[in-house]
C-alpha cells in the first residue's frame, strides 16, 4: 500500500447549510469543493448560480443531498439538528456549529479551514479580520460618549441583538441596551417589551430584520416609542441582516464596518 497524503483525506465533496461556511471556503479558494448550498446563499453572489441550492435553514432536501454524495456537511445551530439527525440516519457525516460569541466565530472559521487543508492561510486571514476589529475598537475608543443602542433582530416578537451582535456593538463604540439578554443562545430568551425599550431610552436603533425590510416609519409609531430619544433624533438605522446576523466572514468584514459608521456619525453630532 502506499503512503496517505493528506490531501487525499480532506473532504472533497462539501455540503454548506449556511452560507457563512460557503463564503469562508471561497475565501480560500476551496469552493471547488462545495457541492450544495443554501437557498439563502447570497455571499459570494456567484455561488447561488455555480452550486446546487439544496436547504433553507430549518429544511433540508435530503435526497438531493444524497445524489451528490458528500463527505462533509456543515450547517449552523441548534435549530438544524432535525436535519442533522436526518442526515446521520442516512449515514452522512455532519458537522453543526453552534457559535454565538466571536471567539467561537474566529474558532469554528479556523476549525474549517484546518479541515480543507487551509490552516495557515486561514489563520492568516483571521488575523487580518481581528487586526481591523481592534482598528475599530481602538476608534471607538475616541468617542467623547457611547451611545446607548437597541438593536432589533426581528420585530414581531421583538428580539434583540445576538451575543455575536452584541459584541460589535461595543467594539464599534456603543452600548448594547440589552447586553445580558444577548448571552442566552436561543432567540425567545432575547424578545424583549415595548416597555423594557422605552425604559432603556436607546439613543440608536439599528434594525435588521432577518428576511425582510426595516421599516423605521413603522417603529417611530408604535405606542409609547414617541418617547425614545432615538425615535426624537431619527436616529433609526438598518443594517443588512446579510451582513451582521451571518456568524461568519459578513460580520466580521462588513457587519462591524456598518456599525461603527453609524456610531461616527452619530458621533459628530454631539
């Protein structure tokens, strides 16, 4: 027998659940490797066209999936275990992350790229992302005050800011009014009241709604919000959910870009 090469036992036929995993391994230069990805995939564009679509995030079409015989599939959180276990029953290899904090965004990306064969090269570019999160921080930094900021994940029920989220807030130079609420993993622990928002009295509200269009008409008129300052300043803000609830290279790239913007120019209005 001859001697095994690495390359030989890394996966080469990948499905990716959601689309941070299909971005990360174009990034790298590995999407030769995908075979299946999201319905949602949006990052890179290109990637909608070029792979089979094969999943939503709570669906999966398994037999799809088994005709393009992979021997990696890599979805996000606990809300894909059905089909994950579908998966496993079919004899699948499966791997779901579940990472909320950026330490466990930074770690599930190199876990990946270690195995594609991409390590180094990963690393390299994890850096490169953490040296600009500290660029930023450092900016942030220079505010004269922070701002107090609600950030709406959805609006009916009213869900606020993922760890992830909460965490770039406050590296762009904001406050998360609802910070300890970001640490609870699931989504119906971080639905928050009317009454707990105007009670926190947010100078910012950034919205972005997962799916759908923030309407910021809309949240300046709902009962009692006359009151919020930043319903008094129109300080109503969206940011692209494909950008920032994406645990991946979006929010990490791009996410955290949008954010500080909007606390600079609120910034220089004070």
């Amino acid at each position: 027998m001859s001697d095994l090469q690495s390359k030989d036992l890394l996966p080469k036929r990948i499905v990716c659940l959601t689309e941070e995993t299909t971005e990360w391994l174009y990034l790298l230069g590995e999407d030769w490797r995908i075979v299946g990805v999201s319905g949602f995939t949006q990052r890179p564009k290109k990637a909608r066209y070029e792979k089979p679509r094969v999943s939503t995030f709570l669906n999966a079409k398994i037999d799809k999936i088994l005709d393009l015989k992979p021997d990696w599939i890599v979805g996000f959180s606990d809300m894909q275990a059905n089909i994950a276990n579908d998966l496993i029953r079919e004899g699948l290899p499966v791997t779901i992350y579940n990472q909320r904090s950026l330490d466990e965004i930074f770690s599930t990306l190199y876990q990946i790229a270690v195995t594609v064969g991409k390590g180094d090269l990963g690393l390299q570019k994890l850096n490169e992302m953490r040296e600009r999160l500290d660029a930023i921080q450092v900016a942030g930094q220079q505010f004269s005050r922070r701002p107090r900021v609600y950030f709406e994940e959805w609006d009916e029920p009213k869900i606020s800011a993922i760890r992830w989220v909460s965490e770039l807030i406050q590296i762009a130079g904001g406050d998360n009014c609802f910070e300890a609420e970001s640490r609870e993993s699931g989504a119906m622990n971080r639905v928050v009241t009317d009454e707990a928002v105007i009670a926190r009295d947010p100078e910012i509200v950034v919205g972005s709604w997962c799916g759908k269009k923030f309407l910021p008409r809309v949240v300046a008129n709902r009962a009692g919000w006359e009151q919020i300052t930043a319903v008094k300043t129109n300080q109503l803000y969206e940011v692209d959910s494909l950008i920032i609830l994406q645990p991946g290279p979006a929010s990490l790239l791009e996410g955290i870009e949008a954010l500080h913007q909007i606390f600079k120019s609120w910034q220089s209005d004070q």
